[in-house]
C-alpha cells in the first residue's frame, strides 16, 4: 500500500475521532499535530502528562498519543492513571533510545504501539492506520453485537422468529444420527463457498482442515454420542483456497424417549477475532525481540542473534513435543534471555579479553537482574521470559548458575534456550572469540550432553542439525 494509499484509508476509518497528544517539546507537538489535524475531527494537545491527565479527565479520546519522558508527570505514570479511568483506552507511545528503561512499564500496562523518535511521517501513519482500523473494527463489532441482542429480545415468542434470526446470523448445519449432513443454511454456503448439495453428498471431509487431528474429531463425537452439548473452535477449509474458524456449539436433539434424533449445529464465523489476536501477539513477540536487540547492542551484539536464539528455541520447542502455545511463550519469550545485561557495567560487558573471577561473578548476575526486571509481571508471556531470563545458564549436571538446579528441575524453557543460546554463541562471532567451525560446535554439544545440556534435547538437535544450520543461514549477520 503506497503512503497515499494509506493516508486517503486512514482519513475514511478516521471520521468522528478524536486524539490527545502529549509532547513537551513544542516544535515536535506543533509539526506532528498539524499532521494529525488533517486527519482527526479533533485534536488536542499537551505540554506534559498532569495536563494531558487533566484533559483525559474531562473529555472522550478514541487514542492519546504520548512522549515518555516529561516534566510534571512523565508518560508511564499518565497512562497507568488514565488506565485507571478507561482500562481500554488505545495509546500510541513515541520513545527515544534513552526511554527505554520504561517500555516493560508500558508493556505491562497494556501498550502495544510505539513510535521510535525522530518521528517519520510515514511510520506515524503506519502505525495510526494499525490502531484506528482496530478501533473501527471493535465499533463494528459491538454495533453488530448490540443490534443481534435487540433482535433477539424482539423475537423470542416465536420459534420460527427465532430460527429466521439464527438463520441470518449463524452457520446452521444439521447431521443425523450417523453424523452426515442432512441440511446446511444459506450463511454456511456463504462463508465456505460449498453448496449445500455439496456438502451433503460429500460431508465433512470437505470442510476438514489438517490443523484439526482425528483425536479432536474423536472426542468430539464422544461428548455427542453422551448426550451432551459440545462447544469449541474449529478450523475449517473453503472450497476456493483459504479457512475459516468458527465458536461452534452442537447439540444432541432427543425425543420423548431421550434417544438421539440427530444435532443441530450452530456457528458464528470468528475468522477475523482470531486473526486479531494473532496479530497482538505478534505485535508483543516483536517487542520482545527489539527489547532483545537493545540489550544486545550493548554487548555490541547483533539484532538477529535474538532472532537466531527464538528460531532454535521454537524448534527445539516442537522436536519436544511442547503445547502450541507453550511453543509460542518460548519462541515470543527467549529474546528477553540477556536483557539482564542492562544492568552490567560496560568494562566487563564489553572486555574484549578473558574475565577475571570477580568480573565474571559480576557478569553471572545478569540472569537475576533479568529475573527480577520480569517477575513481577501477571502476563503469561512475560512470566515465560522470567523463567528464560533465569535459568538459561544453569546446567543439566548443576554447576550452573544462579542457583545450580540440576536436571528437570531446571524449566524446560531454560534447558531449550541453554541450549540454542550456546548453539548461537559457538557460532557466531564476539568481541572475545572467533566463530567456531561446526565440526567443533557439534563435537562440544555432543561432549556436553548430559553435563550442561538436557540428553533429550542434544539427541534431539543432533538428529535434526541441518534445520539449525539452516536457520543460522537465513539469519545471519
């Protein structure tokens, strides 16, 4: 989409909203609030957060935008008081290298958006596009919801009013006994592409998405079979290319005698609220790994040694055999592995000898000082880069550190990252060290087995090596 493009979509999904910006630099409030007045009905500036609560406080913003550091009341300490007023209100905060420190603060609070200063035209609206669109689509949303309950009131003394309304506005499908299709509702031929004679005479195999296992299917059919209601998400394929996914409940009908008759099956596509949820996590993934990457440049790092380290955690998640979502807290958590090296001082985080025993004890303490940044956090994902951040240097045999857990004490998520962080490090180049050939990476890994590494997860990267390699290749520096 060219800046033109992006523009003339963000002035349609902005009509009728309004922006609080808070800037105490007066040249960058003046520049950027002029760009924001050609597309905002209303806007409203601030010299600082006091007045920029004061204002939130008297008046409805659909997003405030927001420096971090300022006089009277810095950015952190606004928006956890304008949180307090409108837990979801929608925050774009712009930052500058130094402002750092304070971006898990604004994590932890909910904010998803930032803006690296000096602020680009075309990366404000990048970005104003992302949370307006999202705005629009949650008014959508809950004016759609709204206007459903409504007809729902109005039309629950009749049965056949209410099977027109669930007709419009759900996927209807019937099976028999067997379970094969019996009847399919117009939305259902919609959503899928598939007709109902289709459908019909070729059944659910069409609709199957590889996603969904046969054990899911089984256990579905189990709770049915039991005379009970079953509800879920299911992952279905459309007839042109593509999927759908729907919140689905199936219900047993019975007779007089409680046998079953057949199942109806009512569904509400839900597609575009799962893709939305796909997409907060990713935005949190990639603030995580440019957290990462920060730490990293202090150590003279690159950014893909964190990209490198999530890749091999991933992979090392699924060789064994992790939940999805677990696979996502490791993948999304590991860049955060060294982010306690903020608090180490640069004489020995940037010594490019050998450290001394007590530079070394100073440079141990990275893990809980990385430790201590996260755990306080409630957020799953948050709390899985606490884990990393601690107990990725502990060994399998206990002569780790910090606290020398041995064995399958240590988190799965530690002895994963362990390992792919060690993998990286070996080979890749440092300010102390050369890169290693990987004949030697190799023949240290399988040395270590059962010392510093998890036997599991080294015969497990031994037997899959190449998709490694491959990996280091792709990102390299």
């Amino acid at each position: 989409m060219t800046f033109k493009e992006m523009i003339q979509q963000l002035s349609e999904y902005a009509k009728g909203m309004s922006v609080l910006y808070v800037e105490d630099e007066i040249l960058i409030r003046t520049n950027t609030a002029l760009l924001l007045e050609s597309i905002f009905t209303n806007v409203i500036t601030a010299p600082n957060g006091r007045e920029g609560l004061t204002l939130f406080e008297e008046n409805t913003f659909d997003i405030v935008i927001t420096d971090i550091l300022m006089p009277e009341m810095n950015g952190v300490v606004m928006i956890r008081k304008m949180k307090e007023i409108n837990a979801s209100q929608h925050f774009i905060v712009t930052s500058a290298c130094e402002d750092s420190s304070s971006l898990l603060d604004l994590i932890n609070l909910g904010v998803a958006q930032f803006l690296l200063k000096p602020i680009q035209s075309e990366q404000i609206i990048r970005i104003l596009l992302e949370v307006v669109k999202n705005i629009y689509n949650e008014r959508k949303v809950h004016e759609f919801t709204a206007e459903l309950k409504q007809d729902l009131l109005h039309q629950t003394t009749l049965l056949e009013q209410y099977k027109e309304v669930v007709d419009i506005s759900s996927i209807v499908i019937k099976t028999d006994v067997e379970g094969n299709i019996i009847y399919t509702n117009d939305l259902f031929s919609k959503i899928s592409g598939y007709s109902a004679d289709e459908i019909i005479v070729q059944g659910h195999k069409l609709l199957r998405h590889p996603e969904m296992s046969s054990e899911f299917y089984e256990n579905l059919w189990e709770t049915l079979l039991n005379k009970q209601t079953w509800s879920g998400t299911i992952k279905n394929l459309k007839k042109y290319g593509g999927y759908y996914i729907t919140d689905t409940t199936i219900k047993p009908i019975l007779d007089e005698n409680r046998e079953i008759i057949d199942f109806i099956s009512i569904s509400n596509d839900v597609t575009q609220l799962f893709d939305l949820n796909d997409e907060i996590w990713q935005t949190q993934h990639e603030m995580l790994s440019l957290l990462g990457e920060v730490g990293e440049t202090r150590s003279h790092e690159t950014g893909n040694h964190v990209r490198r380290v999530a890749k091999y955690a991933q992979l090392l998640g699924e060789l064994y055999g992790l939940e999805e979502e677990e696979i996502r807290l490791l993948y999304s958590g590991s860049p955060m592995h060294d982010i306690g090296k903020i608090g180490i001082p640069d004489a020995i985080l940037l010594k490019p000898g050998k450290l001394d025993f007590d530079e070394y004890e100073v440079m141990k303490t990275h893990s809980s000082i990385g430790y201590d940044i996260l755990k306080n956090s409630s957020r799953p994902l948050l709390q899985a880069a606490a884990i990393i951040a601690h107990e990725h240097h502990e060994k399998w045999d206990g002569s780790g550190y910090p606290n020398a857990l041995s064995g399958h004490k240590i988190h799965i998520y530690g002895r994963i990252t362990a390992l792919a962080d060690v993998f990286d490090a070996l080979s890749c180049e440092r300010v102390y060290k050369k890169a290693w050939p990987m004949e030697q990476i190799i023949e240290f890994v399988s040395n270590e087995r059962g010392r510093h590494f998890d036997p599991d997860l080294v015969d497990m990267f031994m037997a899959n090596i190449d998709q490694f390699t491959t990996i280091a290749t792709e990102y390299q520096n």
